[in-house]
C-alpha cells in the first residue's frame, strides 16, 4: 500500500484528492494538511510514500518545502498555475496536475506513482537489484547500471549510452547523476563524460576506449582516474 498524504491551503481540493485516492486500492491516504508547518511536523514523525503537494502556499511555496523534507517521497504537484512545470520537472516530481483536474487525468498521476512504488519494491528480483530510476518526460524509466556503457553531458540532458539498447535521454545535471552512483564504479572522467570503471578497455593518450567508442580525460579529471585505476589493479 502507498501511504499518501496532500498538502494545499484549499479545503476543497484536499477534499478531492482524499475522495480520488479512496477508489485506489493500491493508496492509503493517510492525513490531508492546510499548512505546511504541520505537514512537515508530521512528515518527521511518520514515513509516506507519496505527497500531494500545491506549489502556491501562504507560508512557504510548495517547492520550498519540499526542499526542506527530511527524505523526499514520491512527489505529485497540485497547482493552479502552469508557469511552475519545469521547476516541478528538476524536483523528479513524478507528475504535475494543473486545477481543476478530473478523475481520468488523477488517475493518470497516480498509475505512476505506482509503477515506480513497484519498481523499487521489486527490486530484489535476481539480476535487478542495481538500477536507476529516472523521469522521462513525466514517465519512468528503469536502466540497469551493468548495461550502462557512458554517460555523455548535453548541456542540461544527459545522453545514457547503453549496451544493446537505444540511449536514453533525461533532463539531468552531472552532478545529481555521480550523487546517485558509488564512486568505485563510476568515475567522471571529462565535464562532459562519466563511465563505468569496469568498462574500461583501454587508456591511451588520454583517450579511454568503450565499446569501440573514444572518451577523452579532461586534465582535472587524470588524478583521480589514475588513483582508482591504479586502486583496482
């Protein structure tokens, strides 16, 4: 079961999204909140799974206060204001609902939200336990970390060259992927570039080879390759 709570200075749209999650047998809607003091007062006491969350708040804005959450759960914008989508799109939020939202498109919201809840939780099955969960276009995508051959910088998108799969393509900053990877298997080599260690087939010149294909080594980047190269041998 998800738990699920809402937060939204709007009597009536609590009312909504309670009544909506109540026809989900996957949602256990657990506590709806005017004000955000109290929301984060609970939140801290109380492990959910998904929140509801209008962007335009009286106190703090929607997106302030997700910041400020002591761990992040799975995110649905409230909103009546469609000029936030993008801000909601660099929090991973997994959907954006732009009032007043009927039934058929909350619905839509809340499908993936249980997909991903799926995903994770199934993650013990053998051979899928070291995966990456990212948004694509308001949708989720899984990529095993083994099937990962590199990862090339597109200015604010990161290109996810894959092993035997077409690339995939998500609005990502390098820093935020490399914070989400263990730094014994995925080593930034380039501003532009990051692989996986054991990919590696050779090093020459300050060029890498992966499966056929030439990385260079940015000169700020040499130390701390050589350092995990020469850990690893």
């Amino acid at each position: 079961m998800i738990k699920a709570i809402a937060v939204d200075d709007e009597p009536l749209a609590l009312e909504l999204i309670e009544t909506f999650c109540k026809r989900f047998e996957f949602i256990q809607f657990e506590k709806s909140f005017s004000k955000t003091g109290a929301a984060l007062q609970y939140i801290g006491k109380n492990q959910i799974d998904l929140l509801f969350l209008d962007i335009n708040m009286p106190a703090m804005s929607g997106i302030e206060f997700y910041n400020t959450l002591p761990y992040k759960p799975m995110l649905i914008f409230t909103t009546s204001y469609s000029e936030y989508a993008l801000e909601s799109y660099d929090l991973d939020a997994i959907d954006y609902l732009l009032k007043p939202f009927t039934f058929i498109r909350f619905e839509k919201a809340v499908s993936k939200a249980n997909e991903m809840y799926n995903m994770v939780h199934n993650a013990t099955v053998a051979g899928q336990s070291k995966f990456l969960l990212l948004k694509v276009d308001y949708g989720i995508v899984k990529i095993v970390l083994a099937d990962i051959l590199f990862i090339e910088g597109l200015d604010n998108y990161l290109k996810i060259h894959l092993q035997n799969q077409s690339p995939v393509v998500v609005r990502l900053t390098m820093k935020a992927l490399m914070e989400k990877f263990s730094d014994k298997e995925f080593i930034r080599v380039h501003r532009s570039y990051i692989i996986p260690v054991s990919r590696i087939e050779s090093l020459k010149q300050k060029i890498i080879t992966i499966a056929g294909e030439e990385i260079p080594v940015g000169k700020n980047y040499e130390d701390n390759l050589k350092a995990i190269l020469h850990r690893g041998s």
